[in-house]
C-alpha cells in the first residue's frame, strides 16, 4: 500500500476547463470537461479513446509519451481549445508509482502487457510534459494518478459516500480514503489535511492465504512480470482467459475432453480472450451452441469435436474462474471496508459507495452479479444492503480532470 499523495478530493464545485490523459493496459484516452459554476454541472465533455498500437508496448517510453502529447494536442485543437493560456492536466498512469507529490512520483515496475525501456526509475509527469513541449503546447500537468484514484475522485465529483475506487479491467487495483495518522510510512509535515487516498496496489497482493493454484504459476512464468501481482493474474481481463485455456487444455489432456487427441490449437497461448470466455459462461442456450461456436472461432476448434458434454466441462471451466475471480475481489474489498469500518461491526452502518471501473466489471454482467453474491455472503445481506457497487463509466478519465480541477483550485 502507497500514499497516493491526493488529499484533496473533488466535490464538484470546481469550476473551468480541465484536460486528462488516461493510459491503462488496453486503451487509452484523452478528454476535456468544462465544469460549470452550478455545482457538480459538467457543460461540456469530450472524449477520444484510442487502442494502444502493439509496437507500443515495447518501444523506448519516449515515444510512448509522444503518443500522448500528439494525441492530447490533436485532440484539443479539434474541440476547439485556443491554447491562450496553459490548461491543467490530470495524468491517469495506471502503473505502481511511488508518489511523492500530487504531481511527482517515480515509477516502480511494469505491468501487464507492457515491457518498454526509458520507465521504471523516471518520473512519469516530467515524461509526458517535456514530450507536451517538444510540441510546444501549452499545458501543464498538474496532477499523477492510477486509475482507481480517478475512478474514486469520479464518483467523489457527485457522491460524498464515495470512499473506495476499483479498477477491474486488464488489471486490478483498489484505492480509498484513509486518516493520515493512520499511514506510518508518510513523512511528518506532508500534508495539512486530515485524509488521504491511499493506493493499494492490491494487484501484486499475496500471502500463504492466496490460493495459487499450479496453472497459475505456470501462466506466471510466461508473463514479463513473473512472479509479481499473483492477485491482479487470478482476478483481472488480461488473465482469466488464459487460466481458462490452460484448464481445457488440461482437461484435454488428461481426460480426453476432445477425444482422444488434443486439438494443437488449444495449445496456442493467449488465444482465448476474457471477453470470450465471458461469452461462454453467459451462454444461456439448451444445447450450449454459442459455446461451440465460440470454441470454433477463438481455439478453432471443429464442432465435430465440441459435443455437448465438452462445452458444458467448458463452460464449468469458465464460470470457475469467473467466480474465482469475484470472491477474490469481494474478500479484499470486505477487508477493505473492515478496514474503515464500514462494514458494520462498529455500530450503525453508513452508506458507502465503491466506484467501480473497467472493461471487466462493466461488459460482463454475470461477474456483477457474482460479486454482488459474494459480498452479501462475506458482509451479510444487511451490511451489503448498504455498499453501493457503483458502475461508473469512464470514471478514471473524468476523475482525473476533476482532480486536476480540485488540485488546481486547492493551490490558488
Ligand atoms: P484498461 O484496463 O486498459 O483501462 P478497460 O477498462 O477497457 O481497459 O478494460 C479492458 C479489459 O476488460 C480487457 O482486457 C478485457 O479483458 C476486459 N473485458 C472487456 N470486455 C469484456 C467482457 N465482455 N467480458 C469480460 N471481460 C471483458
Ligand atoms: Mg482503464
């Protein structure tokens, strides 16, 4: 767990016009918000999201950072913006930083599929904004975030309840609000405040408790972070798939699931996507044909081989790592609120409100509900009744143009 550094968070009575650039593990985004004297009123929201180009993840970083100022830059001349005086800029990096301002830090490591020269050691804030004056634009960057920071400071703009971000997407992260007495490792004199957003990092959590199983270690060994973030690769999108193909495979092998020889192409590694193995488990047909029919477009499998009975040990497969996936999640998050006490064991149950972002959480609908599920069971019916998992789309991308606004405003 890491100070994030953000004590300030918005409640939406800031005002002007605010830019974010938002890089996750799959996309990124630029945006624009013009908030408007009426509190918690957004006048004007644009917002350009591109996939990141696969040269991308492993070119040197500065021209990952010139990516993103050529994009910030085309982006705020299309809409219009006149560049006569510097815009603040609110920097989503969804990578473990060790913050040391709201608007410095130095990043630690990579993740996910990223694998690039010219990060790990540098400050990501300097990065993007000399790459902003090599096109001599003016903006400054003025706040450093992840994505479950913003997520949390999207919900804070509309919601007091909010108290815990969560990112549930190619990776895993969760962020929430913590009393500064309580964070040993920040220097005295850090902050005037009273609370601060700490991050988590709970995607590289682990412990004895974890159950790993040998598949997942397996997958691990073939990741550019091996043995690190076991947690983020048992729960988050880049992963599930995988773990998925790696069973079947198994099951294959061992126990004929396809007959007597293993189709080659459920050996390819990576080929089964979570968004398809999502498609598997949501199969609500009688005969499990869009199974096969998922099976025969993703693992090329020929539907003489994909009987019903090999579907349905398929689909059992997908539906056990989905929900692996969402106990996790709901076990940390109960320690989480355990944490704050706000899990009911102190007295009268406040409302809370968990913002929740990313592709995960908000495409595949049964994983709500298994989480959901699996809340009610850690929290009890009751206590849950009164957590809000809160679907906030692009809420780490508005979140951080709101946090460049709150920072912005805490500094004049
Ligand atoms: P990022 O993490 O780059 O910000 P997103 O939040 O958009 O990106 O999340 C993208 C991830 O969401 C993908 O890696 C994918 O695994 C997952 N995802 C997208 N659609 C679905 C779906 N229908 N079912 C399950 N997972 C999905
Ligand atoms: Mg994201």
């Amino acid at each position: 767990m890491m100070p994030s550094m953000m004590d300030v968070l918005p409640n939406g009575e800031e005002t002007g016009d605010f830019f974010a650039v938002d890089i996750g593990g799959t996309n990124f985004r630029v945006i624009l918000v013009s908030l408007s004297e009426k509190r918690g009123e957004v006048a004007r929201f644009e917002m350009e999201e591109f996939a990141i180009p696969e040269e991308y993840f492993s070119c040197h970083a500065d021209r990952l950072f010139d990516l993103l100022a050529d994009s910030l830059v085309t982006f705020a001349k299309r809409y219009g913006f006149s560049g006569n005086r510097t815009a603040p800029v609110g920097f989503c990096f969804s990578f473990p930083v060790d913050q040391t301002a709201v608007d410095a830090g130095t990043m630690i490591k990579l993740t996910k599929k990223f694998d690039n020269e010219g990060f790990v050691g540098s400050d990501p804030v300097q990065m993007l904004q000399r790459a902003i004056l090599r096109f001599k634009a003016p903006f400054k960057v003025v706040a450093l975030l992840n994505d479950s920071v913003g997520t949390l400071a999207g919900a804070c703009y509309e919601d007091p309840n909010a108290k815990v971000g969560v990112i549930l997407g190619t990776g895993t992260n969760a962020c929430y609000v913590e009393q500064v007495a309580n964070i040993a490792t920040l220097a005295k004199g850090s902050t005037k405040r009273q609370t601060m957003v700490v991050n988590t990092e709970w995607g590289n959590f682990t412990a004895a408790s974890l159950p790993i199983t040998e598949v997942d270690r397996e997958m691990d060994e073939t990741t550019p972070n091996a043995g690190e973030y076991h947690f983020e690769k048992m729960v988050s999108g880049m992963y599930m798939g995988e773990v998925a193909r790696r069973i079947i495979l198994r099951l294959a092998e061992e126990a004929q699931l396809f007959g007597p020889s293993v189709p080659d192409e459920l050996r390819v590694e990576w080929a089964l996507s979570t968004p398809a193995m999502s498609k598997i488990v949501e199969d609500g047909s009688w005969t499990l044909s869009r199974t096969a029919q998922i099976l025969a477009e993703t693992l090329h499998l020929p539907p003489s081989r994909c009987t019903y009975s090999a579907c349905s040990t398929v689909k059992a497969v997908c539906l056990m790592v989905s929900r692996r996936s969402a106990a996790l999640v709901a076990a940390c998050l109960a320690g989480l609120l355990c944490h704050i006490g706000r899990d009911g064991s102190n007295g009268a149950m406040q409302e809370t409100t968990v913002a929740i972002d990313g592709g995960l959480f908000e495409h595949f609908d049964a994983y709500r509900e298994f989480l959901s599920e699996y809340m009610e069971q850690m929290l009890g019916p009751e206590v849950a009744a009164k957590v809000q998992l809160k679907r906030i789309r692009d809420a780490s991308s508005m979140g951080s143009a709101y946090l460049a606004a709150a920072v912005t405003a805490s500094s004049e």
